[in-house]
C-alpha cells in the first residue's frame, strides 16, 4: 500500500504526492504554497492566503469590538464635556436677562416717580403764578396749568429717555448676550460635527464585527 496520495495542484494542475508527515509544502510546478488538512479521513489543500484571511478577518473583528467600545465612551465624554461647557454660558445668560428685565422694571419707577414729582410741583407753581399774576378764576388756572403741566413733563420724558429706561445700559448687555450666543452655537456646532464623525466611525466598525464589511 502506497504511503502517499495524489492530489492535484489548485494553482496549476500539477500532480502532488503527499505523505502522512507532510502538513504544509510548496508545489515542486508553481511554487503555491498549501497547508495539508485532515479531518474524518478526508485530506485536503488549502492555500496559505486562507488562514492569512481568517487570521485578518478575526484580528479586524477583535481591533473593531475593542474600537467600539473606545467610540462609545468618547462619544458620551465629548456630549458631557459639551454640557459642562455650556453651564457657565447658560447661567451667565440666565442672570443677564434678569439683570435686563431689572433694569426695566427700575426705569419704570424712576420715570413714574420723577413725572409725578415734576407734575406736582410744576402744577403748584403754575397756579400760584396764574393766579397772582393774570388773576384768572380758578377754573382757567387749573385747566392752563394742567395743559403746560402735561407738556412741560412730556419733554422731560422725551429730553433723555435713556435716563429713564437705562438704555444704553440695556443695550450694552443685549450685545453682550448676542455674543455669548454666537460663542455657544459656534462650540455646539463643532461639537455635533465631531460627535456625527464618531457615530460614523463607530458604524463602520460594527459593520465588520457584524462581518457586513
């Protein structure tokens, strides 16, 4: 009985003879390189570039479960640093709209106060003038004071109105504002494109641990 099978070359035809001690020669026609597999009897040749395959595909798959697990933490490390940024931004926004709205509602009570007291005491002037001066009666009196009152306390109001609702101030703040909302939507922007990329690199890996790659 032959100590030797025959089997034939998957690269060039070639007759092969292979003993039971061989496990992995080159063919003597081409040069191919095989790796000799035996189970149940049956024996068979399988190029090295095979193995190298499966060698490649199993390290890919592994370095893929290990990337996924890093793209993971990264992506939720990069959305919380996003929100500890933002922290500061938000409160600083939060106090400033407060500080707008006081600063309103004290303009407010300073115009109220100063008109009435300009009101008041321009009206007792004014009758006390009309009355000793053009000895009207005192019907016409209150209604020219009233008149002269009103417009006299109108200018007032319209000399400076800055002086009244802090606009300048308000305005200053608003801007101020607008800025941190540019800085903000700016860092959210950068940080979403970073976070899209991620996902994206994390997609591409589960595909090879799903083996769609």
């Amino acid at each position: 009985m032959a100590d030797f099978i025959t089997m034939t070359c998957k690269s060039c035809g070639g007759k092969l003879q292979i003993t039971p001690e061989i496990n992995d020669f080159a063919c003597m026609y081409c040069g191919t390189e095989f790796k000799v597999k035996r189970e149940g009897g049956i024996v068979a040749l399988a190029p090295f570039e095979e193995d190298i395959k499966k060698v490649s595909i199993s390290t890919d798959k592994t370095a893929s479960e290990l990337a996924l697990v890093r793209l993971k933490e990264e992506i939720e490390e990069t959305k919380y640093k996003l929100d500890q940024e933002r922290l500061p931004f938000d409160k600083v926004h939060k106090e400033k709209e407060e500080e707008i709205l006081l600063l309103k509602s004290m303009g407010s009570s300073r115009q109220i106060v100063t008109v009435g007291i300009s009101f008041v005491v321009i009206l007792i002037l004014l009758i006390t003038l009309l009355t000793q001066i053009l000895n009207l009666s005192e019907i016409w009196t209150l209604m020219i004071s009233l008149i002269i009152t009103l417009i006299i306390s109108y200018i007032i109001i319209k000399s400076n109105p800055n002086d009244f609702y802090n606009i300048e101030k308000i305005n200053d703040i608003e801007i101020e504002l607008n800025q941190q909302k540019k800085e903000i939507q700016k860092l959210v922007t950068e940080t979403n494109i970073r976070i899209k990329k991620l996902e994206e690199e994390r997609n591409r890996h589960g595909m090879i641990v799903r083996g769609e790659m």
